[in-house]
C-alpha cells in the first residue's frame, strides 16, 4: 500500500493535536512533526511562516512532547519528529542535553521516528547511536545530487524509510511535480529495499500519485501548512488529506496491472 | 595572559582542519544533503587550486593590480602619544571597495571560474562583503545576486546603491530578524536552487567546511603583509570579530608567534563571550541561542558584527586560550569612531572602530600595559556609516 505521511508543524495553532488527529482519521500512514527551529535551513516560505507562528505563540520542543503524550491514547500511527540539527545536539549529557538525551525525550513522548535535514550522513554517527540505543528510526534523506557512493550509504544507514527530496530547493508548494523525482526515487530503490516516500514540493493529490507510481509513497508538508496558515480547521484538512490517500490508493489498484505488464514484456525494472 | 603558552601550539593552529572540517570541536558539515556534493566538490577545488602556482599567480596580480594591496601599515601617532602606546594600524580601510572584503572574493571569484560557474551568490550584512561580491562579479562578467535584511537595506542605503550600479541584484529579506542572520538563510536556500550554476561566495569564516578554512586562507594576506611590515613582533594583535574573517586572517600571520591575539565582538552579539555550542548555518560554533536552542538576535549598531554566530576557528582559538575575545559597546564605538577620526584624519567602519574601542578602553591597564605595541587591522571604512554616524555623533 501506499504511504502517505503528511507534515503538521507543532503547535501552529493551540488545538494543533486535533489536525494530527484529522490526519489519522483521514488515513495517514505516519504524521511528520515538525519541532519549529528558528533558522530552517531548508524550508521554503510556507513552513517558515509555520514555524514561526508556532514559536510566537512559545511553543517549545517540551510543550509539543507534553501535547503529544497528553494525546497518546487518541493517536494510532507512528509519529515521526522533524526538526534541526541544533535542537538535537543541543546542550551537554552531563546537563541532560545531547541527542542521547533528545532521542529518549522522543520516545517518551511517543515518537518512533527522527528527520534532521542538516544532518547528512557524514555527520549522523553520533545521532545515528543516540536514535538506536532510544528504539528510534533515524531517516536519511537523499537529493538528487547524491552521487551513487552516497547513495548507497544513505541507502544502508537509513532507517525506517529513505526520504527522497524530489527537488533541488526548499520545501514549498510546486505547480509541477519535478522531474527528478522519478529518477532519484529510483535509484534509491536499486539500493535499498527500505520504502522510499517522496517529499518536496507535493502539492496535489495528482502529484502524489505520480509520485507514487515510483516511490512508495509521499510526504505531504506546505500544501498542508498553507491551508491551518489561511485558517483551515482540521475537518477541512481531514478532507484535504482524504483527497490525497483516495488518489494514492488508485495507484495501488493500478499496480497488478503494472506488475502484469511488467511480468509479459519482461521488464524487470 | 594565556592559558597556553603560545610556544606549545606553535605549528598545529590555524592550519588545516581535520578531515571532517573540524578546528577542535568545532566546525564540519551540516547541510542539507542536497549541498553536500557541492561543498565537496568547492573542497576538491580549493585544494587544487591552491596547489596551482598559476593560481596564486592570477590572485597576485588581482591584489596589486586591482585591490590596492599591499595596504599601508599607518603609525597612529597622535593616539600613541595620547595612549601610551605604539599603535599600528593594518589599513585594510585603504583596499578596493573599502574593505579586507575583497581579498575573499577575488579568491573565491577565481575559484568560481576555474569551477565553470557562472553565478555568485552572497549575503551581506554591513553591505561590504555584497560590494566586494558585486564587484567581482562584474570583473569576472558574472551574475551576482545579494541577499541582505531588510534592516540592514535601511541603515546601508550607499552599499545598496554601490551594488546595484555594480549591476548586482540585492535581495531583499524580510524573515526573522531582517538582518545577516537570515541574509545567511535566504542565499545557502538560493544556493540549493541553483547549486549547478552558482558559487555561494560566503563572506566569512563561518558556513560548511570548507568555507571557515578557504576563506581564513584567503584573508591570510593580511597578517602575513602586517608580520612583514611590522619592525618587530607586536605585544598585542587586535581585530574586530563578527563572524571573524578579518580577525582570522590578521591572527594567522602572528599566531606562531608571542604575540597576544584579541578578538574585540559587540556586546549585543558576542557569540565568544555569551554564545554556547551549537549548530547553524552549517557549522557547530559558539551560538547565541536561548535555552530551547532558538538562535537569538543580534543587536550592534555595527550591520557587520549583527550576527548570533561565530567562526568555528574562533570559537577553538578561545577555548584552548590561543586568543582572547572581548566585548565593547555601542556607546564605546561611536567614541572611538570619532577620536580617531580626529586624532589620525581616518573615518573607519562601526565594526573596525570595535578594535579601536578596546586599545582605547584597555591602554594602560593590565591588559594592554603602558608601553605596549598593538597591531590593529582597521577592516575597513567608515563612508557607509555616514547616515548611521551623522544621527548619532555630534
């Protein structure tokens, strides 16, 4: 089946835990929790505006976990934190602080899973041992430009699923779904046989499916966070991302038709 | 004094970084994976070309021939007789464009052509770095696209204007606190953008490895012109530290030496003396941050030491004791704007007037005895503070 993981920054608003709650009901396979960094490197317009919205209101990466655990009976599917490498390194061991520290505070709250996108796998060991002593998936990320070497390793050192960026930018909404999403997805899928979900700039229930007819599934964030931004409430976003799995899940019954097609020209790809 | 004495660390400082970019603990690589191949391969060239006589070459005759260099080392004789000290002035005010800016740009211009790029990417706080950047762009026939807060937009109205007629693009940013911190954000994200065309000619010791190390080697020509001009070895090296590119480049010329290097921050965003380890804009360093670990705001009067960070190099340099670092005053800076501009007929920059703060504050106390002799790199000039300056000095 296709994964569908759609991104919801924490504490955008003060009833955020009811759009993660939408998200679920309206069949996300996994939710993104963005922890607001003040510097996000990598985030286009929309999850800036996002993030900052949520550190004005004094969100804190305590106050999400507090909310995450004070809401675990209600949430079924795995949480996966998304956030920069400064709050995870954060402070020394001997104080409490260190990714050691950061990764069992996760737990604790209910989080299986960790992206840092300034953290590339060069520099993950240390954060690499710290999210596997805690029991979290450590998620690499590979771009486009990820020459095959590393690829490989992005591919071996992953965990739970390799994050394809689909595009050589931020985050944000795309009216095109990049024409390196395909290729890059693929060549991740020659390396590894973690699924491969597909994120950057996904912004239509169409594009996801295109996506996903290479990637085994995607990760929606901006197309989301614009909507809670102009005020959507969670029942527009169960909606919103209802679209999106009802239009992944005609891919799925595409795919026998695929996999026949595929099996008579003897296209093993 | 230091901790260490400067004899035990001679050689194995402010050389090359480890393999991973690291000054000590400092440093590395934490970009997204996107730049990773493009900050490898700027090391691979880097590497390269400083190997290449043909390429120190070229980046000779740029500095004589079209930056002014070498700069003079003025004596500022009236404040040595009013201070009680020798001071010495490295008059990097006196280069092309007004600043030790472009002794990095031209290097990191030649690099950028001979990788075949065609697109320089900056940001710019005081708007010098941005000038430099447009400058030799326009020398070199590229584009260059300038990112700088819109704060800083208003209090450097002239540097806008100098790049633009330098045919430069300046961008401007209106996120966070509007000023070079997330200058720095909105160029490395322009970068992603364009990473097959465009260089991100970043304009200071901070950023991915290798940038910390590429362009302390590229400002390394001002200590190593300062060690020759001096008649003896100073007691005391002194420079301005924002992210510290000056001050890098000065200390390398002297830090074999007994020399005792300062490093003088704004008291508003003095990462050395306030900061605590962490991540941003690519390197682990000193961060003013605030205890969840978001990155606080910076505030001087100086759009060029306007910045929560610090160079890695820096940030080793005080914590094994090799360097000292302290703060000055907003209120202390304009002083020091006008005593020198009075005692020595030189108008320098807000951020270089923080050097000169600290001689004038320090002369005559233990740490900078009567007697003493100080090289002080004057980074640059005070023309775009005019507007700054004529609100503030009677």
């Amino acid at each position: 089946m296709k994964r569908l993981n759609p991104y919801l920054t924490g504490g955008i608003t003060p009833d955020w835990i009811d759009y993660l709650i939408a998200f679920q009901e309206a069949g996300a396979d996994a939710v993104e929790i963005g922890l607001p960094f003040s510097d996000p490197m990598l985030d286009g317009a929309t999850i800036q505006q996002a993030s900052d919205q949520a550190l004005r209101r004094g969100v804190t990466v305590a106050s999400i976990l507090a909310d995450l655990t004070a809401a675990r009976d209600r949430i079924r599917i795995p949480l996966i934190a998304m956030t920069y490498a400064n709050l995870v390194f954060r402070g020394a061991p001997a104080h409490g602080g260190g990714p050691e520290a950061f990764c069992r505070r996760l737990a604790d709250a209910g989080v299986s899973g960790l992206i840092v996108p300034d953290v590339p796998v060069d520099e993950a060991d240390r954060l690499d041992e710290a999210a596997a002593a805690a029991g979290i998936d450590l998620v690499l990320l590979a771009a486009p430009v990820t020459p095959a070497d590393r690829l490989a390793e992005i591919g071996r050192r992953s965990r739970g699923f390799v994050y394809a960026v689909s595009v050589m930018d931020t985050t944000g909404e795309r009216a095109l779904l990049a024409e390196t999403a395909a290729p890059l997805a693929r060549r991740i899928k020659e390396v590894t046989d973690l699924p491969v979900l597909i994120g950057f700039g996904i912004s239509t229930p169409a594009q996801a499916a295109a996506a996903a007819r290479t990637g085994d599934g995607v990760v929606i964030g901006a197309a989301l966070m614009r909507r809670v931004l102009d005020g959507a409430s969670p029942d527009d976003l169960r909606a919103e991302v209802a679209a999106f799995r009802t239009a992944l899940d005609q891919v799925d019954q595409e795919m026998p038709v695929a996999r026949a097609h595929a099996e008579i020209s003897g296209d093993r790809r | 004094m230091n901790a260490t004495a400067p004899g035990a660390v001679i050689g194995s400082v402010m050389g090359e970084p480890s393999a991973t970019g690291r000054f000590g603990q400092f440093g590395g690589r934490y970009v997204p994976e996107s730049l990773v191949p493009a900050c490898a391969a700027l090391e691979a060239a880097f590497r390269d070309a400083w190997a290449d006589p043909a390429f120190h070459e070229r980046l000779a005759r740029l500095r004589s021939e079209f930056a002014g260099r070498p700069t003079a080392l003025t004596p500022a004789l009236n404040l040595s007789a009013q201070l009680g000290v020798t001071l010495l002035l490295k008059r990097e005010d006196l280069a092309h464009t007004g600043s030790h800016k472009i002794n990095n740009v031209l290097g990191q211009a030649l690099l950028a052509q001979r990788m075949g790029k065609t697109h320089l990417i900056a940001e710019t706080g005081a708007g010098q770095h941005g000038v430099a950047t447009a400058t030799a762009a326009a020398l070199f026939g590229m584009r260059a696209t300038v990112y700088m807060g819109e704060r800083d937009i208003a209090r450097q109205q002239l540097n806008v204007f100098r790049m633009e007629l330098l045919g430069a693009e300046v961008i401007p940013v209106t996120s966070g606190s509007r000023t070079l911190k997330d200058a720095t954000n909105e160029a490395m994200r322009a970068w992603v953008a364009a990473v097959d065309e465009a260089h991100f000619c970043l304009g200071s010791v901070g950023g991915p490895h290798p940038y910390p190390w590429l362009v302390r080697e590229l400002q390394r020509v001002i200590g190593e012109e300062a060690r020759a001009q001096v008649p003896a070895t100073p007691d005391v090296v002194v420079a301005c530290v924002g992210g510290g590119s000056n001050a890098a480049g000065t200390f390398a010329g002297f830090v074999d030496t007994p020399a005792r290097l300062i490093g003088v921050e704004a008291a508003g965003g003095a990462a050395m003396t306030d900061g605590r380890p962490g991540v941003v804009h690519g390197y682990r360093s000193l961060v003013l941050q605030d205890d969840d670990g978001q990155v606080l705001e910076a505030e001087s009067i100086a759009a060029g030491l306007d910045y929560p960070g610090v160079g890695p190099e820096h940030a080793h340099l005080g914590t094994t004791g090799r360097a000292e670092y302290r703060t000055v005053t907003d209120g202390e800076v304009l002083d020091a704007v006008r005593r020198l501009a009075r005692s020595e007929g030189i108008i320098c920059a807000l951020e270089s007037a923080h050097a000169v703060a600290w001689v004038l504050r320090a002369a005559g106390t233990p740490d900078l005895p009567t007697g003493s002799t100080v090289l002080l790199t004057l980074s640059g000039r005070g023309d775009k503070d005019m507007a700054t300056l004529a609100g503030e000095v009677r």
